[in-house]
C-alpha cells in the first residue's frame, strides 16, 4: 500500500474517484460502490483488489467515504444504510471488528431508546 503524505487518490465527480497515479483501474474513475458497497453488483464485479480498495479508504477516510456513500443512495433513491454497507465491508476487507462493533453498539443504543 502507498504511505505517501500526499493523497494520491482524487474525488473527482459526485460519486467518483480517480487514481492521479493511473495505476490503480486503468485510471478510470472509480465509482463509490466499487468500495463501500460489498453487496452490490459494482463491487462484486469491479477489478480493484482488497488492497486497492483498503489504500483507498485509507487515504480518502473511512468517514468521508461513507457519507459520499450516504449521499449516493439518498439520491439514488436507495433505502440502504449507508454506515451499516461501510462498516461491514470495511471489516470485510481488513478483519478490524472496531468499525463493525462501533456501528452494532451504536443501534443496539437506538433501539433501545
């Protein structure tokens, strides 16, 4: 993974990211849900490997990520979780079960007021 200061990774469209390298998908944009979104057809069918899409939460943030994901299913009129998709694909990908326990206590605090 890139360990750069600066971030090579650009959003450049709502819901778009590019590589500024052109390494990583050829420099094609790269669509939010290739990411964030594990259950989805983009994802699923997308070339970035598991250590692309880590590099690219990494450097970009799991949090912004997330509400450009948010942002994206409010618009596309998609009825999903947005933090429930990042938090589950993001332990998906690195096995860090903090993200994933943080958002289960976070609803178990809701339903139970």
């Amino acid at each position: 993974m890139t360990k750069n200061n600066k971030c090579r990774y650009e959003i450049v469209e709502k819901y778009k990211i590019i590589d500024t390298l052109k390494e990583v998908n050829e420099g094609r944009p790269i669509y939010i849900r290739e990411i964030l979104d594990s259950g989805c057809a983009e994802y699923n069918f997308s070339s970035l490997s598991r250590e692309q899409r880590v590099d690219i939460i990494e450097q970009l943030g799991l949090d912004n990520l997330t509400k450009m994901l948010a942002k994206c299913f409010k618009e596309n009129h998609k009825e999903y979780d947005a933090t429930n998709e990042a938090a589950k694909t993001y332990f998906y990908l690195t096995g860090d079960r903090k993200i994933w326990d943080d958002y289960i206590s976070k609803v178990k605090k809701q339903l139970s007021l």
